[in-house]
C-alpha cells in the first residue's frame, strides 16, 4: 500500500516539474505567451434622414381586358381550334358551331323577302291601276258623265290599294329583318376572338351542345396588365380626402411613383407600372381603398390570375433609421444597447417599423438623435459591459 501511494506521488511531481520547465524555457525564449483579449463592437451615432420605403402589398393580375367567351346561339360544337395558352389576335377563329339550322333559317327568311317583295310589287300595280281610274272618273264626273256614287267608289278602292301597298312594304321590312337576323345567327356559329390576348382554360370539348349560358372560356387581353390590390386608407390620405376634387385625385394619382410587381417566386417584373384607378370609397370593414396598377406586358409573362406583391415606393422624410442587427429580440421586446459616457452599454427599449430594404429599421422611439448605439455584436452584449475602449473612446471623440 505505502509503495503504491509512493509512485503515485512521485508521478504527480514529475508532471509538474514538466509544466514548470515548459513555461520557463517558453518565458526564456523570448516566446509571448497568449493574452486574453477584450471584445470589440462596432458603433453608430443616431440621426434623421430621408428614405423610400416600399410599401408591399398582395396583389392579384387581370388582362386588361378579360373577355368571356360565350356563344350566341344553341347548337353543337363542331371544332376547337385553339389550345389554352395560345396566344390569338383579334378576330382569330376559335370555336365553330354546327350552322346547318342556322343556314336554313336563312334561307327561309330569305324566301319569305322575295314572296314579300312579289307581294309588294302586285300591290304597286294594283295601286297604280286604281289611281289610273280614279282619276279617270274624276275627269268624267267633272264632265257629268258619270255619277259622283261611281267617282266615289273609285276613290275608296284607290285608298284601299294605298294601304294594301303599305301592309306590302311593312311586310317586306320584316322579311329584310328576318334575313338579317338569319345572316347574324349564321355568323354567330363562327365564334372569334374580340381581343388580341392568351386563351385561358377551355371548358368544352368537340360534340358537346352548347348555349348561350355556356361559358367556353376567358380570352385575356394581356397587352396590359392590372394589378387588384388594396391598400390603407392612411396611407393614400392625401388623395382621399374629403375636399378632395375629381381633378385633384386625378393629379394625385398622376404623380405617385412608379410601382414594381414581384413573382410569388420572388422573381421581379422587369417592367414598372403605374397606379390608374383608385377607388374613392373607403371599405368601412378593412379601412382601405381599392386601388389597380397597370402594367405593361411586352413579352407576355404576365398572364391573368397569377399572384403576387405590387411595391410601392412611399418617402419617409426625417426619420430615425438604424441597423436591423442593432435591435435585438426578446420575447415581446425590442431593445438597443445605447453607449454611455463610460463607455459600457446599456439597454433601452425601441419600437421600430420596417423600412421595406431587409437591411434597417425605422425607430419610433426610444432613442433621441446623437445617441450612440451598438450595431455589430448587440446581440452578445450583456448590461454594463464595455464596448469602447480607452484607444476606441479615444478616437471616438
């Protein structure tokens, strides 16, 4: 027992010879050895400046000019000759309807123009004929050779022939009425495009029958594009305001920025757009106003009914704007590490708004112009621990 606790003893006090010898010749070689060293931060003096933030708001794309393509007339659908997607000009045929009633109709009412016209002619001659003999008899009346019973009944067949001709001519109109019906159904059955743009989805297949109820599908007019969105009422005050004039909103209106739209995919619109239409009622249950930018749309990426995020670029004038990393989070509190006289920090708590770049922060309060703060490193900062150092605070002032 004694020589095992005699080993261990002395293994212990070789150990520490080992140690001691290391630092001296470490010392005696002329070796640093490491010092610990304090942490450092980065700081900034507070103050006001002019910013753009932009505004974001969810947004919904319409063609400008979105059209439902319906047919005029029953039937059954004979061919498609578009794909969804496509993009087609105005006047580009798109469906067929079978026209086969349709040229029949036509055909009878041009039928019934002609018989109409024969009649109308029949009467003319008629008229002209009782006119011939009206006048014949008043000739001979004047000269007593025949009786005024006779001059009489030629004149009420001569007005009877009169309006004959007049039922003739109604007639006839109406045939023409019929025939240009007939024609309009007939075209009816050749349904085309009213507008350049992209096909949407096709809700029918070849053989289906068809009506005028029957939505076949949406032609979007993407030459321009709208953006639906709504936006707070105390945002766009100005331009809402009860005194406001049609003019004045008008103008208003003309002199807001240029906005962006952004992809659900984050991707951005290469082409700006501009807000045209502004609702001047307030929806009393959200408190914002209806508003549509309109974009152009070159190259047709921008396709009806897609999502997004329309940027609006509003000034800020006179604003405390500090480093996102400066304010750090604790639970339901933000707070900045303000720098005092003696170089150690300490907390302040901030509320802050969000400056629309991703980088800084509005603050609202809670700092006061020529504050300093802590920027880079707050968030491993402690109460009363020191972030200028005398070479720092020295250089500082």
């Amino acid at each position: 027992m004694n020589f095992l606790f005699f080993n261990a003893f002395e293994s212990k006090i070789c150990k520490w010879s080992a140690l001691l010898l290391t630092a001296f010749c470490l010392t005696t070689c002329g070796v640093d050895m490491p010092k610990e060293t304090e942490s450092s931060f980065e700081t900034m003096t507070v103050e006001k400046k002019d910013i753009e933030i932009p505004i974001k708001f969810s947004a919904k794309m319409r063609g400008q000019s979105d059209v439902n393509i319906m047919p005029q007339v029953s039937g059954q659908l004979m061919k498609i000759y578009v794909t969804e997607g496509q993009q087609v000009s105005r006047g580009q045929t798109l469906f067929t309807i079978d026209s086969r009633n349709a040229q029949h109709e036509l055909q009878s009412a041009q039928a019934n123009l002609q018989a109409a016209q024969a009649n109308l002619q029949a009467a003319q001659a008629q008229a002209n004929s009782a006119k011939l003999e009206y006048e014949s008899n008043k000739n001979l009346y004047e000269k007593k050779i025949v009786s005024s019973y006779t001059l009489e009944n030629s004149l009420n067949a001569y007005r009877q022939a009169q309006a004959a001709v007049a039922q003739a001519q109604a007639a006839v109109s109406q045939a023409q009425a019929a025939v240009s019906r007939a024609r309009v159904n007939l075209g009816f059955c050749t349904i085309t495009s009213p507008v350049s743009g992209i096909v949407g989805e096709i809700n029918v297949t070849a053989g289906d029958q068809v009506s005028p109820m029957t939505q076949m599908t949406v032609v979007s007019g993407n030459q321009q594009m709208e953006a639906l969105f709504s936006v707070p009422e105390s945002i766009l005050e100005e331009g809402v305001s009860s005194g406001a004039t049609k003019s004045d909103k008008e103008q208003y209106i003309a002199e807001l920025p240029e906005v962006t739209f952004v992809m659900k995919n984050g991707t951005e619109y290469p082409h700006k757009g501009r807000i045209t239409s502004l609702t001047g009622v307030v929806d009393a249950a959200t408190g914002s106003l209806s508003c549509i930018a309109t974009f152009p749309n070159p190259d047709g990426h921008l396709y009806s009914g897609i999502q997004g995020t329309v940027l609006l670029p509003m000034n800020r004038a006179n604003v405390m704007v500090i480093p996102q990393a400066a304010v750090v989070r604790l639970q339901d509190k933000s707070l900045v590490y303000k720098v005092k006289s003696d170089s150690t920090a300490t907390a302040v708590t901030v509320t802050t708004t969000e400056a629309g770049n991703g980088q800084d922060v509005i603050v609202t309060s809670g700092l006061n112009v020529g504050d300093r703060i802590v920027t880079v490193g707050a968030n491993n900062l402690q109460e009363g621990q020191r972030v200028l150092f005398p070479k720092e605070a020295k250089k500082e002032d």
